[in-house]
C-alpha cells in the first residue's frame, strides 16, 4: 500500500524553536519528526512512501496546490492510499486503521480521537442509531453525518477530533475532480483536502471516522513540542499503540463524574463533580484509558430519547475538554429488567448481559481498544459498579462517595 506524507508546512507557530528547517525536520529526542513517522510506518510493512514538499524543500520547488492539489497530479495513486500530515508525532496500528477502512469500503477514512484542547480543533459527527437486537448495545455507524469547523459555533460536542491521518479511496479523488472542477474553472488546480475534498463528499455516506486513542499529536506551537518530547521519553508514545495491550480507568457516570440528583434527562441540568475535570485529566496524562460505564435505564422508561442521551454526553465532554481532559470511550446500557410501567419502551425492558454488574459493557470496551482487563480499575459510587468490576477480572475496583467532591481525584491518585 502506498503512503504520501504532505511534509509542505511552514510552521509559523513553531518558528521559535527551529526556523531554519521544515517542520516535519524539526528533532525531538534525537530524530526528526519523518523520521519517527517512517519508523511507525515501517512496523506495519508500509514502506511505499511518497512525500510532498514546499516550505523549505530542496529537491522539488512546485506551485502551492493547496493541501490536496498534489494528490490529483500523482498517477501512480490507482489504489486505495494513506495519507499522513509531515508535522504530527504518532505511534499507531496502521494495520488496524487500513482493515477498517477495508471493511467499511469507503471512500475515505478519518483517523478521530479525543484530545485536550477539542475547543479550538475540527471535530466529526457520526451517525449513531438505537440498539439492533433485543439485549443489544447503541451502535456507532462511524459514518460521519458533519464535521464541526474550529470556526463553528458550538454548544455541546463530542471530542473527536480529526487527527490529519486519512485513508483515501480513488473513487473519491474522481468524484472530486467530477464535481469541484466545473464549480471553479478559475482555479481548478488549488484544491483544499478539507473544504473542497472530503466536506462535500459527506453526503454520498461514504466518509468514515475510525476512533482510536492511540498517541497523535500536532506539535505545532512550542509547549506542544516540549510535551511530545516529554512523552516519547517517558515511553508514552509507544505504549499507546494497540497492538500493545491497555490499561483503563473504568468510571461509572452519575455519582461518580456528575451530580446524581435522580433521573438525568436533560443535557442543561449536567453539572460536573468538583475536582473531576483534574482527576479525568490525571488518568489522560498517566497512560491509562479513562472509560465511561453507565447504566442508563431512562431509556427503558420512555423518559430519555437517544438523541438527549447523545446530548448529555456531548455536554459532559464538552465541561471536560474546556479544563483539558477527556474520555477514551463512553458505553452504555439501556437496558431494565423490571416492566408494567406507564411511558416504558418494552424492547429494552429485558434482562441483559451489559446493566452492570455485569459485564458486557467492559467487554466490548476490552474488545475496541485491546484492554486487559487484569491490569485495569474500575470507580464507581456503588456495590454494583464494585461487583462489576470483580466479574469482569479487574485487578481493583474502588467504591467512592456520591457526589463528593474531590472523592474522584483522591482515587485516581492511588492508582499506579
């Protein structure tokens, strides 16, 4: 499979630490950024590289084509292709990444994955439908429905983040080439990769987030330089890639990250602990995952719509991200097993193997993100979520205060 890394950039943020080289040559640790890029590439047998200058290079000099122009001036791109962005730190299973996109047939696959700063990045919608079958879990189509500009007005949003790495199909360079040509005869060479390219293909439904958290980060400004280096030192970086088994924090949701005061339905009465936000943000810097188990029986009570599900986690990562944490995954059961209710939805009126304390939800979490079990911890504010995490083989589960303050944070910080 070919790769083609965009290595043009001019890196104005960054010119304070080194102005004389282009961005993806800037060393951390003792390597240029390609060069950490080639080795990750090189792990999963992708070797076939070509890489697009601008700012800086010595051997091509070409007229800037816009982020995408030089795609559509590549014949030899015939198959699917990778494609990477020259100033981002990464350590991932491309291989992962290729056979998702693979099995979605896509035109194109966005890699996604929560960060820090989901502020002040572009950020993808995907299409999430209610249960399938009986007992059954939501399920994510990964197929993206908008894409949310950093420039966009926003309330509550998820934080996934598109992290610049691509998996490109022709067709789409066809449909493009079909499409922007005769609506800007003008300037039919300088073609954005965002805006004139994948944007407007969303409609077709072939356009497709694959959500990883593994390590990808943009260092772009100088305290992000100082903090990839901090990371690749401390090992980081690698052990973030999935094809090394994860540790995870499991948290319950009501109680636990947000105030329990009965029923939540409704995404403007969330209201986070004091001292979450820190404690969710010390388990993102220490190498653990940090996933969200939840039972949301609302939904089996006809009190809750999907969609306002969907809302009350967009708000809940939303108050995260704006203190620089976030959350690796978020699973849920709808599920309730008692019935004869007034209101109640009776196909999720059933007993199901993921309402805590079993153990489904930690399962299908192990299963997406390669976790082992036996060396993650499990928090929660009550027996079930203790027990839960016992019958899925934690090797600790820790019970908290409802709604204490702090009580999050002190846990968090006995774990090692």
């Amino acid at each position: 499979m070919k790769v083609v890394i965009m290595a043009g950039g001019k890196g104005t943020r960054i010119a304070s630490v080194k102005s004389d080289v282009p961005k993806p040559m800037i060393e951390t640790c003792g390597k240029p950024i390609l060069e950490w890029q080639i080795e990750n590439l090189k792990a999963c047998g992708l070797t076939d590289i070509t890489m697009v200058v601008g700012h800086l290079g010595e051997v091509i000099q070409t007229t800037p084509l816009g982020t995408a122009g030089a795609l559509f001036k590549m014949p030899q791109l015939t198959d699917d292709f990778l494609l990477l962005c020259g100033d981002v730190v990464f350590d991932v299973n491309f291989n992962r990444f290729i056979r998702f996109h693979q099995e979605h047939q896509a035109w194109a696959t966005l890699m996604a994955h929560p960060n820090n700063h989901p502020y002040d990045s572009s950020l993808l919608v995907t299409e999430v439908l209610p249960p399938q079958t009986a007992g059954g879990m939501p399920v994510d189509t990964h197929r993206i429905v908008h894409w949310m500009t950093k420039e966009e007005e926003r309330t509550y949003y998820r934080n996934r983040v598109n992290a610049g790495i691509e998996m490109i199909s022709p067709r789409l360079l066809q449909e493009t080439l079909r499409t922007f040509v005769p609506r800007h005869p003008e300037t039919p060479e300088k073609i954005d990769l965002d805006r004139d390219v994948l944007k407007p293909n969303i409609p077709s439904g072939r356009i497709f987030a694959y959500d990883t958290p593994e390590y990808i980060k943009d260092m772009g400004t100088p305290e992000r330089y100082e903090e990839v280096g901090n990371d690749i030192r401390n090992g980081k970086v690698q052990s973030r890639n999935l094809r090394q088994p994860q540790r995870a924090v499991f948290l319950d949701r009501d109680g636990t990250l947000n105030m329990h005061r009965g029923f939540l339905r409704d995404a403007s009465r969330l209201e986070l602990i004091p001292g979450v936000a820190e404690a969710v943000r010390k388990i993102n810097k220490s190498g653990y995952l940090a996933i969200v188990v939840t039972n949301q029986p609302v939904i089996a009570r006809g009190e809750c719509t999907w969609e306002e599900l969907q809302e009350i986690h967009a708000r809940m990562e939303a108050e995260l991200g704006k203190a620089g944490a976030f959350l690796d995954g978020i699973y849920v059961c709808p599920h309730h097993p008692d019935k004869g209710f007034e209101g109640e939805r009776s196909e999720y009126k059933i007993v199901c193997s993921c309402r805590k304390p079993q153990t489904g939800l930690f399962l299908q979490a192990a299963e997406d993100f390669h976790i082992d079990l036996s060396q993650s911890v499990m928090i929660g504010d009550s027996d079930n979520d203790v027990e839960a995490g016992r019958r899925a083989g934690l090797c600790r589960s820790i019970l908290i205060p409802e709604n204490q303050p702090g009580a999050l944070l002190e846990a968090v910080e006995t774990i090692k």
